[in-house]
C-alpha cells in the first residue's frame, strides 16, 4: 500500500492555474498534491551571444526552493552565493524539455526565460515544474502572437514529465516525498503528448534494477504523461 | 489624487493569513494590496557562535525577491552568486526589528529564522515583510510553548511596519510601486503597538524635505500601524 | 556624564583636511575626534550603462575599513571575498547622500566616485564619511571647472551628517564608540545646510523609544549639522 | 557509415591501464579511442559530517577537463572561480555510480575521493570516467586490504558506463566527439557486470524519440558494457 | 639622471613612524619619499590549524592598496570579490620575510597578523611594507614582554628591503614610480641587518640582463638595506 | 649524498615531447625525472582589451595541479572556487618568461594561451612547466608560419628554468620532492639560451644565506639552463 492510499497507476490531484502572476508574459501554478511551484515565462528580446544575428531564438530555465519549501529549512542558495550541483542539474532539464519542443527559429531573435520556483516541496519538483512550465511557456508565446510579434505559437508538441519508482518491490506512479525517501528506484521521464521521449532519466537507489522493472516503470510514465497533457490542454483551453 | 483612488491616509486592502506553509513551525502569507509575500520562522537549536553557552537565543532574517515578482525580471541571486545590497539592507533591517521586540534571554539558547520571500512586489516589500514576520515569529513561538518548551511566548510587543511618502506634494500612506517610483521622499516606520519607535529610515528621494514634512509622514504612520497592529491581533487571535 | 567629558550637544573636536591626496581629483581627511576616514573623490568619464547617452551624471560611493581599524581586527574584506552587509548599507547612504545635492543633469555624463576609507574607527565613521566626502567632492567638482569642463559647480546644496543617541537616559550628540556600543538608541541625520532632510535612520537598540525622545535627537543634530556646514565651508573657502 | 568505419555495435578502442599514478591508493589511465582520462582513487580517513559516527563510509567523486582537452580551448573552471553545470552533472554521476555497487557499510567509516581529469575529450568522457573509476576504486580497496583495515574488497558488483546514440538515422554505440555533436538522441547507460541497471539518462537531441528506438539502444548498451567490464576484469586480474 | 634628481645610490627619505594605531598591538607608518603605508601587527592567541598543539606560532601578512592610492582608482578589491595576483604574491613575500627573523618557537602558539595598507603608491610599496612591517612586530612582540607574556623578543635578526634597478642602463636604488615604470629591470631585495640575503626576486622587464649587471643590483641594495636597518633601530630605541 | 644519488650538479633525466596533443597549436609533455607536466599553447585571435588595435600581440599562462599530483590529494582549485596564491604566482612568473622571449610585436595581434598542468609533482613543477611551455610555444609559433600566418617565429631567444638549493649544506641543482622540502634555501632561475637572466627568485627556507652560497647556485643554474636550452632544441629539431 502507498502511504497516500493511492493506486500504483495513480497520479496526485494535479491543478494547473495560468495566469498567477500579473507581470509575467506567461505563468502558471502547478501542484502535484502538496508539491506547489510558480513558473513564470518572461520574454527578453536579447539572446545569448552565441545566437545574436542567427534569427534563432532560446528558451532557458532556473529553478529554486524557498528555503522552508522542505520539512528542515534548506540554506538559501543566494546567501551562499551558489546554486548546489542539485539545483543545475534540475534547471538544465527544465530549459533541454522545453527546448525540445520549441521551434527555435519560428520563435526568432528573442530568449524565453522560464522561473520555477517551488513553494513547497513534497516530492516530484522538477516534474511539475517541467509540467506547469509548459503552460507558462505556451502562456508566454500565445502573448507574442496576441501582440501580432509572431504569427503562431512556435511549439511543435506538448512536453510534461512524471515520475515513477520501485517502492517496497512496486512500480507505482508519481512519487511523493515519503515514497520517493524510501525507493528502490526511480526514474523522470519527460514525454510529448505524441508519446515520443525527450528525457529519461532513471536511477537505482538501492539496488540495481533490471530491464523488466524499467519497462513496468514506463509503462506507468505513459499513462501519467497521457492525463498530465490532459490537463494542460484543458488549463490552456 | 493618488493612482489606486485612495485617501491620503488609506492603508491598501492588507490580509494575514497565518499557517500558510505545512512544513514550518510559524509562516503567515502577507498581502499589502497585490504586494505578496511569504513569511515563514524556523527553530533551529543551534545559535551563532557568539551566543552559544549565554544562554540567549536570536532571531535572524533573510529576504528574497522571485525573479518574476517585478515588472521586468530580475536576475535570480542565486545564480548570480551575490545578494543585491538593497536585499542585504531590508533583511537586516527586518532582524532587528524583530528582535527588538523578543526577549532573546526568554527565548532561551535557541534561534529562529525568519524567511521573508516576495511573489509579487507592489510596492511596501520591507514594510509588509516586517508586518507578516511578526504573526510568523509569534507562531513559531506558540509551537514552542504547545511543546511545552517554553512557558510563555517570549514578546515584549508586537512589531508592524509601514511607509509614508511625499507624492505630488501631498504625505500619503502605504506607497504602492505607482507611488513609490514617483514620491518626492519615503520613510518606513517600525513601530511597537503600544507606539514605541523602533526604526525610522526617512530619504528624500528628489530635493530634501523639511521637519514639518517628516512630522505629517510620522503622524500617518501612527495611524497606519495601529491598523495593522489590529490586523495582526486578529490573525493570531 | 559623557565618558569624553563632553557636553551633551558638543560635537567632538573635528577636523577636514582638503586635498590629502596628491593623485584624486578631490580628496579630504576627516576626523571626528579619533574617527579618521580618508575620503577621496575620482573622475570617471564613464557612466553606468542606464545613464550611457543621457547626458547625465552619477555620483557613487564605496566604504571600506582597514582591518585594525578597530580594537580587534576585523577579518580583511577583500580577503574573504565579500562585502559585509553594515559595508554596503553604509556605502549606499554615503552615495545617496551625495547625490541628493548633486545636479545630476549639470555634472553631464561622467561619473565621480567617492573613496571612504576608515584609518581609525571610534564611533560615527558613516557620519564622518558623509561630511568629509561632501568636501572632496566639492574639491573634485571644482577640478572640473579649473579646466573648463564645467562652468560652476554642480551642487545644489551642502550636505553633513551627525548621530545622535541617548545614553543613559540622555540625548546626545555624535556618539563615540563607548557611547555608541552602550546607546539605548542612536539616530543618524543627513541634512543639508539650509536645514533641509536628506536621510534619517534611527534605530531602537534596546527598547523602543518614544516619538518626544526622537524630537530631542532631532533638535541635537540640526545644531551638530550646523556647526559641521560651517568648518566644510571653511575648509573650502 | 560511421565517420570512424566502425560497425554500429562496435566500441572504440579501449584501454585500463591500473596503478599510472605513484602517490594515488588506486590509479586507472583510461582511453576510450581517442578520450583519455586520469580516475585517482584516494583514501581519505575522514567522513563527511552526516556520516560521523555511523560506521559507513562514503565514495565521491570530482571531475575536470584539461582546458585544451578540448577543439577549442575552454576556460579553465578554477580561473574562473566556478564549475560549469555540466562538470555538476557528470560528478554527481559519477559518484552515484559507483556508490551503487560500494557496500558502504563494509568500507567502514572512511571516504574514497575518485578524481576523473581529462586530458583529450572525443566524446564519451563520462562513461569512460566511470569505466576507469570503478578500476581505481577497485585497487584503492585492495590496498585497504593489503593493508589489512578490511578483510575483503568492499563491493557488491562491477560497474561499468557506455553512450550510445541514433546517428543518421542507425543506432550505434559508444559515440565519438563527430557522432556525438550530430546525434539525433543520445543515452548514456550505467549497468552492473550482471546486467542491472544502474543508471540512465536519454535525451532527444533533435526530435523526440520513440520506444522501439529506445530499445535498441538499450540493446547496444548491455553488449558494450559486458565488453568493457571483461576489460575491467583483464585489468585488474 | 634620475627623474627625482638623486644619486644612483641614495634612497629616498624613509621615514617610520612607530605606534601610528592607538588599537594595534604595533604598527608603524612608512614613508618611501611619497610611497606611504600603514603597517599594523596584531597578536591573536589562536593559530592556523595545522600548527595546534605543536607549541610553535605563526606570522602571516595581508596587504591592500587604497583604490585612490594610485593615479588611476584602481577597483576595490572586497568590491570585486577577489584579491588580484599581485595582491598575493606581495602578502606572501612579507609574511615569508617576517617568518625568517621570527624565533616561531619562542613565540608561543600565537598568531601575529601584520596588515600593509598602502594610502599613497610611488613606488616600492612592497619594500617599504616589509621594512614597515618590521618595525610593527617588533613593537607587537614589545607588548607581549611588556605584559610578562614572553621573557624576551622572539626575533632572530633584522629584516628590511629595497629595490634596485636599471634605469636607462644605469643601475640605480629604491625606483620610485617613474623609474619603476620604465625600468629595463628590477629587483627586489629582502636582507637581515647581518647582511643575509632572505629573498632576492629580480625581474627582466625588457631584455635579459647579465650577471655582471645582476651584480651592480647587489651592491646597491647592500647599502640600501645597511641605511634602512639603520633607520629602523632608531625608530625603536 | 641526494636522495636520489645524483651528483650536486647533475639534472634528473628530463624528457621533451613535442605535439603530446591532438588538438592544440603547441603542446609539450615535460618530465624532470618523475615531475610531469603537459604544457599546451592554444591561439586565440582576440588580445585583452589594452592591447586592442595596438598590433601587438601577448602571451599568457594558467598553472593547475590534478588533485592526487601529490602525495596527499589536495583540493581541487574548481571546486573551492578559487586559485590557490602559490598557483597564481607560479601561473603569472610562466606568463612573463615566455613573453621576455617573445617579439609581441611581431606576433600580431593575437594571444597565445599557454596551460600547464602537473599530472605529478615530485618538485620543480614550475620550472619543468616554463621549460615545457617554450617548447609549446614555439610549436604553435611554427604552425603560424606554417599557416602562412607570420614570416617567421617572433621568437628573440630561448628560455628554460631550472632550480637550485642548499641541501644538508651542499648546493645542489633541480631539487625532487625530498629534497625541496628539506633544503636550506631554494631559488628558480629562468635565463635564456644565451646565458641572460629573466627572472632569479631565491629564498632562505631557513636561515638566511649569504652571497657567496648564492654564487655557488648560480653558477650550478648556469650549468642546468645550458642542459636544458640543449634538450629543448633536440625535440624541436
């Protein structure tokens, strides 16, 4: 049984609410149960030396907790002066999803910056980041069209992302914070709603794993990735 | 007559809603009009060196925009390495004004740590900081005495904060950011309930400003803090 | 008593030494009784980028001690690799101070940067910052107009700064570090010699103090100022 | 064809040389083709602070490239005062990696620091990183055993890392800097000598792929890593 | 001729002023003609780490420049965040020289932290800070017999230095800035009042120079550091 | 007697491997016996910005030790964030010996970047590095000419470095590991081809030393350069 008493198939109650910030191009409230993280799309027309006078366009993503996002307050990493090797590697994913389903040169000369920033933790944060930034992103580029900059929505896909894991020798769907401490093993998978794979990520906790676990973990992924886009299509309907 | 159509001496519509985060023994979510913050106090048993073996505990802040909580984006702290000198400013600024009000010998050998972490910014940060830390101070506080760990919740007053300034010739209270980026001087007050100082940070922003000038600002701040002091009863009540 | 013998409204022995340094376009050694703070101002014909092709000016300041300054050495800030936060707050009111009696517009696009370095430290060294840094700043602006950069000079005000505290029971003025380390409360004021505003910052350090108390400070720093504006104008006459 | 000539399912040339540093507890000299990497293996006595006390060591690992190790000379991480996100990434990888097959409670209360330095990168620098890792762990824990501080070699299986990739179109193995830098997906797999899973981590580089596609990398994989780990074997027989 | 009108083997006026720094355990102010540096010792009873409990101290040494002390500002390095390469080696090359005439057993397990803080730069800072700095721990050291901490100076000789270079092809003592920035080469000698040599570092500026002229550096700087030690045992009877 | 067995005035065996690297302009793997270095020099047209439309070129160099180089793993400089003090005075003492050889005008305006990176240390790493460096150097020199780029190598003459020491009171020439941590006192002689000095660092370790020991170690530098400056010109033969 799962701590939560949810199937093993079983995603959290998800919500996704754009529009939560009032500055932003693009923004979006995700949950994934108790996890809660703002992501906002801020649109700079300048990009990164390496694509000045290309035509092509990027899209990048940072990510942070507040300090008392989690059960013992963290160190806030501005007042160390540094991001741990945990939070770049969560953004970089974030900014190679996104990308992966951005036409870079229909977006043109301009940078799209994407903010997760978790509020509260309780296990899945980059998942739903990745999830709720989709929206914030869409959100930002349906304002580029609105103000007739662009004549489309330069995406060629959705992309959400879910977790899955071995807990007590079950492969169950959408960790939360109890089940993701105590796995055998985990995995991230990030899925456009076409089913193709942009990511995967897996990794055994305890002891390795085998071919046939991998294989029941995403065939969870598939089902979750399914009713993520689901709802990301309704948010943005 | 001011941008939002309120009166000279009108507060913006200020809410406190203590217990906002699941994880943190006191956190109240503070809005000043759309000005959003929130505030969470975690009891760690570990003082500063400077304290340890006296006896005494310590109340410590910090204080961190999200990079999307302005107009235009700012860069995230974290990622630049380095907290702006306006951050390092306004949390040592809410500290001390925190703990000018606790009885640090009362609290006993132990720190709590204010966290004071702006979603939106209209405007009135610092001073809807202070106001919201206080109700987060005072429940991390209350979680001590319901542990039986303390006897009493270690106050000596109450602490609300506010800013008065000088737009279009006319003293007015609670800038929101249409004001602020246009007042002619600011000053934030840190007052007691019972109408004690404990700090005052007056600037003229464009020509300097006359005693006269400073006596009207303070007289409205008075008002001000008694609102909020009420406000925060309430919340705790 | 005052431990110095002093009155309560007597400054103590000051003095500004112009033009201390062979190489700054200004410069000015302070000393407010054994406080002693080399100010020097340097022309930058650069501006910061915001200002770049506006035809306007900058003033800005840095602060910094050396590490004996002190009765205890203090760790090397340069060695640590960062500025502490009081460094920053202090170096952030010096160049607002300076600016709010500068015509931007008339100093035209160049920068002066203020240099205020602590060679001994006994209490008030923001103060006497200010008020030596406002003579050699004067100096540098009349550089600029000995080689026909500029016609006149472009202040628009003169500008000091004093504290003021109660000390056992007592207002009084310019606070040395036996005072200051023991103050109920201290105030600091930048003020213009015409008497005009520029910056208060008071502070309760034990309980907080009362609106009547905070006039007496008042009335303290306007002579204190008075008699700082009159031996700037000596200096520079 | 592949720009080397090799067959889709055939490795570079690769090559262990133990023992290629004097002073280091296990030492292992790398190559796989052209990439060649430096892992040190050394003993340190001292745990990280989470640890003390808990009679369970710890391996971690660090990693670095030469800054011309690379086509165009890179920045050197030290000069500039901060590891890249990538360089993260890979030595958390590495680490995890070899923490899998490590009986952290047999190596008893000490850390293994693995140091993985590259001085050519042609592709695959952090799978050879971890082939060549798992060889100078292995020989830092037998020297612990020579020295008689443990009974037997502290780990519970062999671990060896290979990349591979769709390239034009096929799925090969084992990509080299000119495959790599085309690749339409990449993955890189971490699997113990029995064939578990011990990480993986797949990215769409242009399109997103599909499952079949992702089977037969799998496949690749699990015969380039029984290849290498009987390497691993010869080089430590 | 030289630009300052001297002798090829006349030093500038030197002079030292003990006991500048009413808080500092020793100090002394140094002037070589315009070059001036404040020189301060301070004991501190705890050493490194690597020194405890071994009964021996230590001396070490930091030293800064005014951003003004030049004729350009240069930036401040606690500003930049980072001591420049030269700021390094100087404070390594006074520490090195104060260690060599430092009995560091008959010191006592105590620290002596010398700061060279340099207010005007002409020239030979490094030399007039180690000739400075001297004289500051002999008085530090004073102090501890003074207070019955040690029976007798933990010093084993006198330490003092000079430049010498070639300046149009003649070979001249202690460059001031003019000389120094068009040297053909130069040469900073470190020498006991018994003639020793501690440290000698001479440099090609321009083309390589002889052993012969390398010799002619030598003689000078002899002579140099004989009126130096001189001036040094005044300063201290 | 050495350690080692050699004779006071005898080399360890030095070994010169030009074009070590696949991808740099220059490279050079240096050995003094067991100490090695690989030295690369990599082209890059872009000057630093006080050089920019000059036409003259520069030379520069970084230093880095691998972590396990030495007998007990050092920190990896990366990681900490920051250079070492030793590491930027050695990286800075290799910058300025190449560029005495070096007719910057005649390089044009571009910038070779030499890197040098211990794999071990067993003593004299920077004099190995400045002996490999100009190998490196003069490689990539020659694929300029090569490349049509220059007329001829902008080289004036050759460098090489070599260290002495006082050893149980034997001067002694290029110091290993045991004896540089033992010795009396040490110095680094860089000098040219044609016997002219570029750089002497000697410091007393010890006791200070006199002038004529100082001789005694010049003249066994004399004796080592000439050895070295004669390896070099085999392997660029």
């Amino acid at each position: 049984m799962r701590p939560s008493g949810r199937q093993p198939n079983q995603l959290r109650t998800v919500s996704l609410e754009p529009d939560c910030n009032k500055y932003a191009e693009g923004s979006c409230l995700v949950r994934f149960g108790e996890t809660t993280v703002i992501c906002t799309a801020s649109i700079d027309e300048r990009v990164p030396p390496f694509l000045r006078n290309t035509g092509r366009g990027w899209v990048t993503a940072e990510y942070g907790m507040l300090p008392r996002s989690t059960g013992s307050r963290m160190d806030r990493e501005a007042a160390r002066g540094k991001q741990q090797g945990r939070t770049v590697e969560i953004q970089r994913l974030i900014g190679r999803s996104l990308r992966a389903v951005t036409d870079l040169a229909a977006l043109g000369e301009r940078q799209i910056k994407i903010d997760c920033d978790v509020l509260l933790a309780d296990g899945g944060t980059r998942t739903a980041s990745i999830t709720g930034a989709y929206v914030a992103l869409h959100r930002a580029m349906a304002s580029l069209v609105a103000r007739d900059l662009l004549k489309s929505i330069p995406l060629i896909g959705e992309v959400a992302a879910v977790s899955c894991g071995i807990y007590k020798g079950v492969s169950v769907l959408d960790l939360d914070y109890d089940e993701d401490s105590n796995a055998e093993a985990d995995a991230n998978f990030v899925m456009t709603g076409a089913g193709g794979i942009i990511e995967i990520q897996g990794t055994a906790e305890a002891e390795p794993f085998s071919e046939a676990a991998f294989g029941e973990l995403f065939t969870l992924a598939k089902g979750g990735i399914g009713e993520l886009v689901g709802l990301q299509r309704e948010a943005l309907a």
